[in-house]
C-alpha cells in the first residue's frame, strides 16, 4: 500500500457512545434485520433457483442479494467477536450454503437473472443490471469473513466469479463499467486478501474506464453515472450521490496500491469542492429526490435533503482512504461529522427503524415516508422495498472499530476518540472517554519498546482553544513523540462550548440562518420541545453561544441537550406579490425557552416539526 499511513487492524471498543451503537447492532439491528431479510424473501430468491416450487422471484430489484452480502459482512465481524447476536450464526451459514448451490457453472452468480422466469440474460443491461455491485458486495463479505472468521467459503464463491468477471472485462476482454460503482474498492480489496495481480488490474481498468463512452444510458444521463467525462477529468462530485463517493473510494483504493499521482490529485480536487459547495452541515451527500443525486454547487435545501443513509455511508469510505493516502486530518474531520449526524441518524434509538433520507428540516404537514414509501410509519420504518440502508448499517456499525486509528513505522495515530484498546506490535494505548458529549481524552500506554515513539492525536478543527497536557494546541494534528513507558498519560482536551454556523450566501435555502453545534454533533430544535413554532423561532448567536448544556435521556440514549432562549415572531402573511417597501425584518413579540437536541437522535419521539437551520434574529 502506497498510503502515507496504514490502518491499525487491532483496535477494540470497549465503552462509550459507539460501543453502545455496536452492543445495539449485536441486540437489536441484526436480528431484526435477519428477519426482515427472510420476510422479504431474500433466501427464497436464493432457494428457487433449485427449487422453483419455491415461488416467483419476489422484490423488484436486480441487486437485492447484496441485502444478504452486506449482512453476512456485519455478521463476519460479530460471530469473530464472540458475541454472536441471536440468530445469526445458523443464518450465516444458511446463506452461504444457498449461495453454494446457486452460483453458475462459470462462476456466475444472481438471483435475479439466474432466475428461470426472467426474461433478461446475466451482462444484458450494465446499467441498471447492478451485477458487478453485486459482485462487490460479495467479496467485502467474503473478505470479512476469511479475515474475521477463517472461513473461507465465501471467498471461494466470490473469487470463482471475479474470475469470471476477469476473463469477460479483463485487458482482453469487453471494455465495459457497470452502471453502479462499487465493486472497485472490493477488487482492490480482494486483491489484498490474495495478492492475485489481476483483481487490482480489473479495478483499475473499471476506474479508466468510466466517461469512455462504455455504457447505454437509459432513463438518466450520463452524469448520473458519473459516465459524461473520465473520472480525472469530473469538475466536481455529480450525479447519483452513492454511485460517486462508491467510485471516489474505488479509485483511492487503486490509488493507494499503485501510487498513481493523477488519481490523486482529482480525488482532492473534487473532495475539497465537494467539502465546500456540496456537503450539508451534517456530512449529508445529496439533494435530489428525483434522481437520488448531488445537485449543483451550494442547491442544499434543508427540507428536501436526500443525503441518502448509504451516500453518508460511501462519503465515510472515501474520507477514510484519503486520510491514508495523504495523512491529512481533515478528512477525519469530515469523517466525523458524517459519522455522529448524516449516518447516525439514518438508525432509530432502539436500532429497528431506519431512515433512507435524511432531511434537516421537517415541516408540520409533511406527509411523504422515507425511501418514498407509501404509508405507515411517518418517520423511520421497519424496512423499505429498496432496503439498501439498513443491511449496510449493520455492516458500517460492526466495522467502526477499523477506523479509529492507522500508524506509521514510528507513529500511533489516534483519528476518532471512543473508550478504546488500540495495539500495534509492541506499542499498545488505552483511550478513556465520554466523547463526543465530553471533551476530555486519556491515553494511557500499555506497553511500549524500548526506543523512541510517537502518539498524533486529531484536533479537529472546530476545537479551537484545545491542549495537551495544559498546552495549547492547533487543529491537526498533536504530536508527542518520546520514549514512552507502561503508564504514561496523555490528556487531550477539546472544547465543548456550543458555537453558531452561519449559511453561506450562495445558498438561497439557508441564506440568513444559522444552525448549532457542540463537538462534532449538529443539534436541532423540534417541536414538541418549545412552546412554539418553530419555524417562527428567532435565534441570537450570543444566546446559543450561552446555552447551557446538560445530560437529559432521549427515547432511552444518554445524550447532552442545550437550554437556550429564543424569540418568536409573528406569523406572517403570505401575499404573492408583497411591497418592497413593506418588506420588515421580523422581530420578537415573545421569548420561548427552547431545548436543542442531537441531530442523529431526532424523530424519535412524535412525528412533529424540526429545524437544523434556524431564522437569526437580528
């Protein structure tokens, strides 16, 4: 690997915020997930193809397998923790039989097209067939397996058909793309696992490839696919939000084992514009309901937000693979954020409802369901007809620990703070935290040779005012480097004190607003927390830079609220045609006390209003 630093495969959480989401995944998300799996039918897919008595093929997708691959990877990880959720040992092993005896002869395997009573051939429609998406998903389970489990069943159905895939699309073969990126960052991937040369080429030919003018387009345009211009080429991020950052962390990764400089430098050019005209304050990608994509430059409309849960879940994967190709903090920064807002609210606190989309403002008389759905629950459902979200959930939620620290030869770095046990070789560390609703992190050596060492530890940027050990320290990256000892405390401390966001000025759906953070979360106002409307609130920075803040329990999470105050205005009227010269700053006729909550834990309660981005008062 070619990165400036490399991931620190033994990391153990073992308390705290994102333990508890990982205790929630193992309790509750797999399990309920494993069931909706078999409700929907996604075994009998499997299962019909032996035994059509079975019944029809049920679902409307040709990728609803990798339901199963996405699950069968969260679950690779908690069978090999050894707290294994209910369930979910006989299910692993259920699925992987049924895909034993469904894969082709030629290696070839889904069972949408495999399907008897499917009129479409396997490879007919690349662009909507999802097959190499498929494939994609099968081998990160399949990875995760052999690496978690010693298992390597999967990996024998998933090589046999990267083979194939190989022999049709290799150097030699069709010069396609599939229609959905993904299964670059796992040819990559594979590749690391064998050290078989060719999967690393079929990835990197997949990436060259693209706005080639090698695939049909039908229903959107080529910019949807990220197929209008070579992937060095794109100006910025386009089209379907989780179709980019799949392929934007599929060419890091082929970045990352061939070193290849111009894969590099689009990659920064289109993540910093993304990061500055595209991303919403909650690490949110996408704004189009339409087309599930990434609108033009500053098109950020709170309550039409898609910021799909799978795109925060892409965006997450990009950030991680620059921050090994070039060591930067501030793709852990945005890492972040995405993590504790745009992911974390995709998953209801008791782990069994989920969100497709994610808007940051709710209106009082909203009707439409997530993922589209029509009927029952008006906040998170129980599954979708399109579930992508929730399987990958659970395989995001039982890999959080591999993206917490990454090293050097001589250098620990600690990126995302949780109660952790971090080991690499003969230099071990121990983090203790209440992080992200406290600022104070301990690290504690455990063991360490007997030669001079380095612990880097991020300061994000918001945290300004941070120090170690009593001295000020900059956003970035803190560095203390000596001979360490068994024992030795570091004290990383950050400030916590809630700050004010302002809209920019290109972006007419916020222009004049702000929105309210502390640490790395975004916090919100809903309803049924203030005794008023609240899109008739008025909020002065100087009050929230005041709040309070205090531990208060939401829907049964531990969680840090701020205590505000804010001014109401007065409805106004709406006329379609208003004088200029009546045109008036609102002002306050009454002041409200108000209550901000976590951003990630809204919509857990009622079915009300809510608000990221709030009117400033003058």
């Amino acid at each position: 690997m070619s990165g400036v630093v490399v991931p620190v495969d033994r990391v153990e959480l073992t308390g705290g915020l994102l333990s508890g989401w990982q205790r929630r995944n193992r309790e509750a998300t797999i399990p309920h997930s494993i069931g909706e799996l078999r409700k929907a039918g996604n075994l009998d897919n499997l299962r019909r193809l032996a035994d059509p008595s079975v019944g029809a093929y049920r679902g409307r997708y040709p990728f609803l397998d990798t339901d199963l691959y996405k699950t069968l990877e969260g679950l690779a990880y908690e069978i090999g923790r050894n707290d294994v959720p209910a369930g979910a040992r006989e299910f692993f092993d259920e699925v992987v039989g049924l895909l034993e005896q469904a894969q082709a002869e030629d290696g070839y395997l889904n069972s949408y097209f495999q399907d008897p009573d499917q009129p479409k051939q396997p490879w007919s429609d690349l662009g909507w067939g999802h097959e190499l998406y498929n494939l994609g998903h099968l081998i990160q389970a399949a990875v995760a397996a052999n690496r978690r489990l010693g298992d390597g069943r999967l990996l024998a159905i998933a090589t046999r058909f990267a083979d194939l895939v190989v022999r049709k699309f290799g150097k030699d073969g069709e010069e396609v793309v599939d229609g959905h990126p993904e299964v670059e960052m796992a040819l990559v991937e594979l590749y690391r696992e064998t050290g078989i040369a060719d999967y690393l080429t079929q990835a990197q030919l997949f990436v060259d490839r693209r706005g080639q003018g090698k695939l049909k387009h039908t229903i959107f345009p080529a910019e949807y696919f990220q197929d209008n211009m070579p992937f060095r080429e794109l100006p910025s991020v386009t089209g379907h939000a989780v179709r980019m950052a799949y392929l934007a962390a599929g060419a890091a990764d082929v970045h990352l084992e061939t070193g290849d400089a111009t894969l590099l430098a689009a990659l920064e050019r289109l993540w910093d514009d993304m990061v500055a005209t595209k991303l919403y304050l909650t690490g949110g990608l996408g704004t189009r309901h339409s087309d599930e994509a990434i609108g033009d430059r500053y098109e950020l409309p709170s309550e039409r937000a898609y910021a799909e849960t799978c795109a925060a879940i892409a965006t997450m994967q990009w950030a991680w693979r620059m921050f090994l190709a070039t060591g930067k903090a501030s793709y852990l920064d945005v890492y972040e954020t995405v993590l504790y807002n745009a992911y974390a609210v995709g998953l209801s606190a008791e782990g069994t409802a989920f969100f497709y989309d994610n808007p940051l403002q709710r209106r009082p008389d909203h009707e439409q369901r997530s993922g589209a759905e029509s009927g029952g629950e008006a906040l998170r459902r129980s599954w979708f007809g399109c579930p992508c979200c929730p399987p990958n959930i659970v395989r995001w939620m039982s890999e959080l620990q591999d993206h917490v620290a990454a090293h050097t030869a001589d250098t620990l770095y600690l990126g995302v703070y949780a109660d952790a046990h971090v080991s690499k070789d003969a230099f071990a560390v121990s983090v203790r935290t209440d992080y992200p609703w406290d600022g104070e992190i301990v690290v504690t050596v455990d063991k360490a040779p007997d030669e001079q060492r380095a612990i880097a530890l991020r300061v994000p940027a918001w945290a300004t005012g941070a120090q170690v050990d009593g001295v000020d320290t900059e956003p970035g990256w803190a560095v203390v480097r000596r001979r360490f000892v068994a024992g030795d405390t570091i004290r990383l401390t950050l400030p916590m004190a809630p700050r004010v966001h302002g809209s920019h000025p290109y972006l007419d759906a916020t222009r004049g607003a702000i929105a309210v953070a502390r640490g790395p979360l975004v916090y919100c106002i809903e309803q049924q927390d203030v005794d008023a409307k609240v899109d008739d609130l008025l909020v002065a920075p100087g009050v929230v830079g005041a709040a309070s803040a205090r531990p208060e329990a939401i829907a049964g999470v531990e969680a840090v609220v701020l205590d505000a105050t804010a001014g109401v205005a007065a409805a106004p009227a709406y006329e379609l045609y208003p004088v200029v010269s009546e045109l008036q700053a609102a002002t306050a006729v009454r002041e409200v006390p108000v209550t901000f909550v976590p951003y990630f834990l809204w919509g857990n309660r009622q079915a009300l209003a809510m608000r990221v981005w709030l009117r400033a008062a003058n």
